[in-house]
C-alpha cells in the first residue's frame, strides 16, 4: 500500500519480519527514539530499505524503536542501490561500502552504529503516521484459544500466554484508591517475572550466533529456572551459581530440570558475577549475565510495561503510582522509562530490602544497579524481611493469593505510602511456592493464629 509519494520516494507498509538490520545498537542509543515514538504516539521518519532483499540502509532507530514498541508492520521507503551513496564514518578503517552493508543485513556479522551514512538521491519524505496504523496496539484473535504449540514448542506458552493477568485487590482499595497487582507469578516456566528475560536473553544471544552448548548465570532460583526450563528446549544445558543465602528447594527444582547446581560461600547473587565470568571463559560456556544483559531491560520495555498500560487502557484507568522490588533492577527501570515518558505525574517506586535483611530476589541499591541509575524513581522504600513475610500472609489470608516474598515487600511499600488516592499498581513477582522455608520458620516462630 502506498501512502504518500513525493518527488521520487513512496512510503509503503512492510511486515516487521520482513525487514534486514545490517547494524548492532546498543539499547542506549535506542531509547531517545522509542521516548519520542512513544510521547507523541507518532511515527514521522520511514526507514530506508534496499528494493531487492529490504535490508536496513537509513533509519535503524526507527526500526529498533519500533521493535521495542511491538509494531507489526513498519513504514519503508524502499530505494536502488544504484541511487545511493554511502559515506564511510569507519575513520582509518577499510571505508565501509553498500556490498558492506547488505552482507551485514543478509549474512551479519552487523556494522557497528553509526559507521556509515547512506545518501539516498530524491528526497525521503517525512511521515505522520500513528502507532495504530502499525498494529502496535491489540492483541491478537488467536491467542484468545490459549492453545499452544501447533509447530513451535513449549516456549509459546510463554510469549503467547502473554499478557500476565492484572487484578484488583479489594482488602488494600477503597473509596478513591484501587489498588491492582500484576501477577508474574502466572509465567509458565519459574512461574516469575524471570521467564521474560531467560527468553529475552537466551533468544538475543541465539540471534548473534553467541548461544553455546553450555549457559553459566549467577542467580538466586528464577532466573535459574527459567534459563534451564528455555534452554531445555533448545538442547542447552546450565550450570547455576547460587548464593548460600537461597532455600535449600532450589536445587530440587533446578536439578529435576537438568541444571548443574553450585551454592557459592555469599550472601548476594551478585556476588557471584565475577567467579561466573571467569569459569564461564575457562569452559567455553555462555554467560548472559543477567545484570548487565540490556535484553533484559529491553523485554520489560517491550512487553511487561506495554502490557500494563495496555491492560488499563482496557479498564479505562490511568495510572497513579507503580510499585516493584529491585533485584537487577531490570523490570521496574522499564516500567520507570515507559509510563514516565507517556504520563505526566506518575509516581514509581522502588521497594529494597532495609540494611542487613534478605529478601530473596531483591537488594540494596548500592550493591550496583545498572538500569536503574539511567531512570528516574520518585523514591525507594525499605522494607523488613518480616514485614515482607506479613504482608504475604495478609495477602494470601484475604485475597486467596499465595504471593512469594518480594511481592510481600511490595504489598509492605505500598503500606508505607503517605498518599492515598489514585490507581496504584503493585508488581508481584513470583507466587509463595518456592519459600517455604521461609514461611514455615516465620510460622513457627511468630504466629499462633493458624
Ligand atoms: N522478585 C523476585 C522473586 C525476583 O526473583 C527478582 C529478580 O531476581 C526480583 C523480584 C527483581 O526483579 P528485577 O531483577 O527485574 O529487578
């Protein structure tokens, strides 16, 4: 379909498969695109395709914004490559040539950012086209049959079963506050939040031709499980650094899933990382690191923040305030990026254990953070190991739900809020199933009610 032709450009729509990046950009140099996208809603720059096999020549941060957005199709101007010239940026380096960059788009390795530019003749014109028009918006009619795997494998439960569902809890709502959590617990393979990035980054790493026979990551179990569950899929096996500090359930779960299981002498999964790197070097593995892997953050901007507003869209609702644990501080930097740029006077909060407390899945912020020093957080809120613990039990007395332990701290944040009214959105983790221990010491010591 054309839609608009000036002098000798025409825009047409294509579907994102379609399209060939021929260059790797970092997640940094993505994200002004995507704010501005997402801010206005609007697409106004088309990408430039070559005409015979649509690989990328002008306008790769469209294109990634646009991935990040989750558009299905994607306004192109697909010109000759006889009609443009390309100016190599590569300074003392082999200049890069248009062969270059098709190979990079057809074959990869992908040219670096900004290594050349591409002069295309006639003038590309500019657009106005909305995000609707790209099928950024709406779920799709035949995820609504929740039936999965007619030719891909049991990973479509994942991505397929997406969105996770957001409920209201009546016991923290009342007049002029609803009070809503989204429920991460419903992933299919750690049944937690880490299901999106074990996919995120084991698919990011497969796509760069990275993926080896073996995976190394530093985790506390759910990262852990959902890395081992993926790779298993894959035929690819795991070794897992867990913190001494973990319940001892975790190697059951990981060892019936086929991972290699090592406790480690600390206290923090982070702790770990540098042991990870160099046994993952000395042993020819991959190791995604979770902490500093951008796909992480990247499928938190794609989906979990998208999913959320989509969700209240649906309920006619605007968000308030957003609350979440920080563990790599992955999802709630997205949800910070994402509701920031599209909402004026959105409050997100982050919720950290209190000094000298553990609380599995989350930590303090100064251990090191990566996203989370590149976004704005309205505060961060301590919370006890106990006072996560209660919260939980309040939770699964009052609203039936079994909720694990960060998700406990969150209920406990959001206690601790001095403002009232709005709609609030609580992210929870992971379910209580994994923290028994913790819950039958708790138990045992403090409460006599049951
Ligand atoms: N809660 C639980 C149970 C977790 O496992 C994690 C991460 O490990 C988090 C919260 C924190 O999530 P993020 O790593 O996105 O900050």
């Amino acid at each position: 379909m054309c839609i608009q032709a000036i002098e000798s450009n025409i825009v047409e729509f294509l579907n994102i498969e379609e399209l060939k990046a021929s260059v790797d950009m970092d997640l940094r140099s993505i994200l002004p695109e995507y704010v501005e996208i997402l801010m206005r809603n609007i697409v106004s720059k088309p990408i430039t395709v070559d005409a015979e096999h649509f690989v990328i020549l002008d306008g790769h941060e469209v294109y990634e914004a646009l991935q990040l957005l989750t558009a299905r199709k994607l306004p192109v101007v697909k010109v000759d490559i006889r009609n443009v010239s390309v100016r190599s940026l590569q300074h003392g380096l082999k200049p890069i040539t248009i062969n270059d960059i098709l190979s990079a788009g057809l074959k990869g390795p992908k040219l670096p950012f900004n290594s050349f530019k591409v002069i295309v003749k006639g003038r590309v014109p500019s657009i106005n086209i909305s995000l609707n028009e790209l099928g950024v918006w709406g779920g799709r009619e035949e995820d609504k049959a929740r039936v999965y795997n007619v030719y891909g494998s049991t990973l479509e439960l994942l991505y397929k079963g997406w969105p996770t569902p957001l409920v209201k809890l009546n016991s923290l709502s009342s007049s002029g506050r609803n009070v809503w959590a989204k429920l991460e617990g419903y992933n299919p393979f750690s049944n937690s939040v880490k299901d999106r990035i074990g996919w995120s980054m084991i698919m990011d790493s497969l796509s760069k031709g990275r993926l080896k026979q073996i995976l190394y990551e530093a985790t506390s179990t759910n990262t852990g499980i959902a890395l081992t569950s993926i790779a298993n899929t894959l035929g690819v096996k795991t070794k897992l650094f867990i913190p001494q500090t973990v319940q001892k359930a975790s190697d059951i779960y990981l060892k019936v899933l086929g991972a290699e299981v090592v406790r480690m002498p600390v206290g923090l999964t982070v702790e770990s990382i540098e042991t990870v790197d160099e046994e993952s070097r000395k042993s020819d593995a991959t190791h995604l690191n979770q902490f500093e892997n951008d796909a992480n953050l990247k499928v938190h901007l794609k989906y979990t923040a998208k999913e959320i507003d989509e969700q209240l869209k649906i309920i006619g609702v605007k968000p308030t305030c957003i609350i979440g644990g920080l563990g790599t501080s992955g999802h709630m930097s997205a949800i910070s990026i994402y509701f920031k740029n599209k909402y004026n006077n959105i409050k997100i909060i982050g919720v950290q254990p209190a000094p000298n407390e553990v609380i599995p899945g989350i930590r303090r912020i100064e251990t090191g953070m990566k996203w989370y020093y590149w976004v704005d957080f309205d505060e961060v809120i301590d919370i006890k190991r106990s006072e996560a613990i209660e919260s939980a039990i309040e939770i699964a007395r009052k609203e039936g739900l079994l909720i694990g332990l960060s998700a406990g701290a969150v209920v406990g944040a959001f206690k601790k809020l001095s403002y009232n009214e709005g709609t609030y959105i609580l992210i929870f983790p992971d379910t209580g199933y994994k923290y028994v221990e913790q819950f039958s010491e708790y138990l045992n010591q403090y409460d006599h009610s049951s």
